[in-house]
C-alpha cells in the first residue's frame, strides 16, 4: 500500500454499512460519491479531508474499481508470474542456472493473484477509516438531487440524504455486436484474467495495452497467440 498512501497523502474514515434489512435513511451528508474506483474513492478521501461529511457507494463488494479488481493489479501479477515461468524454461540456463521438469501450477498462479488484489483493496478500505469516509455496499440509485438509495447485497434498501452527489461509475466491456461474451470460449480482459487453464490457441481482438498484456501473460505460458 505504499504507492496508494505516497498518491493520496496523509488520509482518515468510518466505516457505515447499508446491509439492514429495512428501508432506513442517513441524513446529513455533505457528499455521496456512486462509485470506489481510482476517480471515485479518490475523490470520497479528499472531500474527507477537506471537511465534507462523505459517503462512497459501491456495488462490487470491494473497492478499487477495474484496475485494482479486474484491471491493472491482477494483469501486472500474471505478467510477473508467468515472466518468472518464461525466465526458468529459457533464460536461466544462459546464466548457467538449468532446471528440470519446470511446470505451471495454474491454480496456485491465481491464488497468489487474487492475495495482491486483496492487499490492496483492504488498502482503500483503510484509507476510508483513517479519513472518516463511510463505506455502502451496494447499488446507488439517484432518487433526485439530494437523495440517493443504495440497494445493499440482501435487497435492504437505505436512502442517503445528501447535498451534493458525484457519479464515478467509470465503465464496463462492450462486446460486439454479433460475438457474445460468455466468459468461458470467448472472454472480456476480465475473463481472460481468470481462465481455468491454459488455452492452447487464443485469438486477441485489440491491441492496446490490455491486449497485449493478456496476449504476453498466456503467450509466456504456453499458448499460441494471434
């Protein structure tokens, strides 16, 4: 959690649950922030800061957002990992390191992925609680210019009073048209993070920097990539 208090500065938060089963309403807010991505709890922590009494609300169940959910973090650990692999079947023996009978443990490579997503995800909810920003898990519905619901993970609704609200949804994949994502034969970057074993063809549609970040992850262990 280094780089994520070096970026936000010396943070404070309380933690406030949306999980009653009933409908309730928390009044006074001077801000609700819809969304606990980079933009979203970013802002939340700042407004914080600067006094606001502030409410982040998000529907995932962890904060973070795509890049440190399904984004960013997971890709850079596969690509660590599975640099390691490439490293041990081609490299080492050029430093006169040889080895035998290297091999993936597929499931072990995504435990270890899955504990660096974990880190730093507990990591924002931490800066919540040091800068008094609560915390509801759950969808936000705009209701009108100073209400928000927020629908948590057993249907208990709460409507949140607020003077100020801030959209920071951010945005999902778009499949084409005529090719459906169904996570398993053809898959979204956040499939592609998650695959239950090595693919021995895979086809990348895009090459932007996710594109090439999957394509090299599944290429290092074993799969031909177009």
């Amino acid at each position: 959690m280094t780089s994520l208090r070096g970026g936000l500065g010396q943070l404070r938060v309380g933690t406030w649950r949306s999980s009653v089963r009933r409908m309730s309403t928390q009044t006074g807010q001077d801000l609700v922030v819809i969304g606990g991505g980079p933009g979203g709890y970013v802002a939340a922590i700042r407004a914080a800061q600067l006094g606001l009494k502030t409410t982040c609300v998000e529907k995932r169940g962890t904060l973070g957002g795509t890049c440190l959910n399904v984004g960013c973090i997971p890709s850079k650990a596969l690509l660590h990992s599975s640099h390691l692999f490439e490293e041990a079947n081609h490299t080492f023996k050029t430093h006169g390191i040889n080895l035998t009978g290297v091999s993936i443990d597929l499931d072990q490579m995504m435990r270890k992925k899955a504990q660096s997503v974990t880190g730093l995800t507990r990591g924002v909810e931490g800066l919540f609680k040091m800068n008094g920003v609560s915390y509801a898990k759950g969808m936000g519905k705009i209701l009108g210019p100073n209400k928000v619901e927020v629908t948590g993970p057993d249907g208990a609704k709460q409507v949140i009073d607020t003077k100020n609200v801030l959209i920071a949804t951010g945005s999902e994949v778009t499949p084409l048209p005529t090719v459906p994502i169904d996570e398993q034969t053809i898959v979204s970057s956040t499939g592609a993070l998650a695959l239950s074993k090595v693919p021995k063809k895979m086809i990348v549609i895009g090459g932007g920097y996710i594109g090439l970040e999957m394509g090299s992850v599944w290429s290092r262990l074993g799969t031909e990539v177009t």
